[in-house]
C-alpha cells in the first residue's frame, strides 16, 4: 500500500534571517566562525542592529525544513511537523511552506503566544556561514506537534539533530522513532551540526542506534561521533550506529554506505559562495531520490548536483525551476 508522504520531517522552526559579513565583523562581536551558536534574544538584536539588514532576505528555515522543502521542489510528498508562535513571523513561516507544497501541524493546530524562533546566517566571502540562532517558541517542541497518522502514513522519517539540545526535543526524537518502527516508516536522522555531536554526544548515541536505517553527517561529525581520527576507520566504525549512512565530503563529493558497499559519489566543481543549507539539500534531494524509485548512486548524483548548485547562491533553498533543470539533468544522462 502507497503511502501519502515520501518524507516525515521534525525539527526546529526558524525563519532564516540570511546576510554577508566579514571575518572582523566576527571576531568584533566574539562570534564562534563556521558553527551554530545558540543566543539569547538580546544578543540577536544587538548582532542584527549592527548589520546592514537591507541587504539580508528571509525565509522559513531549520535544518529539517530545509531538506523537507527540497523533497517538495524535486515533486516528492513532504510533511513538516514543528512549533511557531502566533505572531508575524509564524504567520510567515505558515504561509511560506505552504507555498512549498509541504503539510504541516500549523495547517490545523492552534499557534501559542510567543516568538517564533529566528536564525541570523552570516556569511563570509570564504563561503563559510556561521549561523546564531534565538530559539523561541521553538525551543518547547515535543512529542505533542507529532501528529500520529501523517508519520505513520509516510516512508520515512527525518529527524533534526538539532533537536538533541532540549529534554522536551530529545524525548520527541525518540518518541517519533519508536512510533515510525512500530508502524513500518524507515527513520533517517542528520546530525545537523559538529557542535550537536561534540557537546551531544551521548544524548545522541541512544536515538541513533544501530536501527537508523539512513544517517547524514559531514567528515567533521563521522569523526566526533565514532571518536576517530581518520574517516576510514570512521566510516567503518559507522556501520555499527547505522544500517545505511551518507558521509557529505564538501568539495570532494560524498561517501554512501547501501549497506552492503561504499559508493562513491563525485563532486560537481563549482565556485562556492555560501555553503549554507547544502548539507541540508543533499538529505532532501536524496531522501526524494530514495522515495522515488532512484538507487543509492543516483540519488547520490541528483544530491550533489543540487547542493552543487546551491552553494554558487546565497540562501539555504534552491528556485523552483533550478529544482527542475536539475531533475531534468539527470535523467538526460
């Protein structure tokens, strides 16, 4: 029996507040270069005042989000499951994934007061992006926002790392991978962050397990996780925490484990000029791929063109029709 959704995904709500800055605008404001840092509202505005906004754009964002929303533009069937307030930006954070074609909790579920969670992504011209992030409303997500019946009508579930940061987020985690293998759904998980896996670490080992089906991690978090020092004994090490996993190389492609043998997947050369959300494309595009008929290698193509392309842009999300240019590639190959 088909089912409605190819992707289930959970995980933090944040309207993405994407900017440029330089390394001594960084280091001025005593910010940590490359990582996501979490921030008290204050910080936010006094970091974002300093900062020519007008030359910012926003979106609705998190890292789940963002690979759910590329499922939708690659023509999959997605569904979000997440926390906003009832204020203006979780009207837009509403209304914008609506617009993506992806179904959520908010299409039906009273919204509480308070403030929507926001992420300021800064970027350098190294391509690098450092991201700090006020969590709001966001930081109360729990197995509550989990609707029942759309993630047991799914494929798969994804789950945020991001989500390891809070008891409540942690508890939903594990809430919704026990009802995903109760119920038949594969569970993927991305370790979103090498700050979740190096100050996470043990949170994480119980949700990972050796029963994740699909894991995402760059090399940085393959190492941390498996305390390795080289990814060939990490990747090995890795086979034991999950039965297929994707390990994103950056410009030098990725690594996929079928569960039987390593493809390698290679990289697309192109100028980089923001790296923000490529990780999280490369899950989106490759979880469509896997849903939709595509084996390992090619769904591994289609993820590395697309974030290929996203990283030459600013911003965490392809357009619609690159989406489709991209999907029309490969199927000329």
């Amino acid at each position: 029996m088909s089912k409605k959704y190819n992707v289930f995904g959970i995980g933090n709500a944040l309207v993405d507040i994407v900017t440029e800055v330089d390394d001594q605008f960084l280091k001025d404001h005593n910010i940590e270069k490359g990582l996501m840092t979490l921030v008290d509202e204050e910080h936010q505005i006094r970091v974002s005042n300093a900062i020519n906004m007008n030359n910012s754009n926003k979106q609705c964002g998190g890292s789940a989000a963002n690979s759910i929303i590329a499922v939708s533009q690659f023509g999959g069937s997605s569904y979000y499951s997440c926390k906003v307030a009832n204020d203006e930006l979780g009207d837009f954070y509403k209304k914008d994934l609506k617009d993506n074609g992806v179904d959520s909790n908010l299409d039906s579920e009273h919204r509480e007061s308070g403030i929507t969670g926001k992420c300021l992504v800064m970027t350098t011209s190294d391509a690098s992006r450092t991201m700090n992030t006020f969590l709001g409303i966001t930081s109360n997500y729990s197995r509550a926002e989990i609707k029942e019946d759309a993630l047991k009508d799914s494929q798969y579930l994804y789950i945020e790392g991001y989500l390891v940061t809070s008891e409540n987020g942690l508890d939903a985690m594990k809430y919704a991978k026990k009802l995903a293998e109760d119920n038949g759904v594969k569970t993927a998980l991305t370790f979103s962050d090498p700050a979740m896996v190096k100050y996470f670490r043990d949170q994480m080992v119980p949700v990972v397990g050796a029963s994740v089906d699909l894991l995402f991690c760059n090399e940085e978090e393959a190492m941390l996780y498996t305390e390795k020092d080289n990814i060939l004994e990490a990747r090995e090490e890795l086979k034991k925490a999950a039965k297929r996993f994707v390990i994103t190389q950056g410009e030098n492609g990725a690594m996929i484990f079928d569960g039987d043998t390593f493809v390698d997947i290679e990289p697309y050369n192109v100028q980089a000029i923001d790296t923000n959300g490529a990780g999280d494309l490369f899950a989106g595009a490759f979880l469509y791929g896997m849903t939709n008929g595509h084996s390992y290698a090619d769904s591994g193509k289609l993820a590395s063109l697309a974030s290929s392309k996203v990283v030459t842009q600013f911003g965490p999300r392809l357009e619609w029709h690159q989406a489709k240019e991209i999907s029309n590639k490969l199927q000329q190959v």
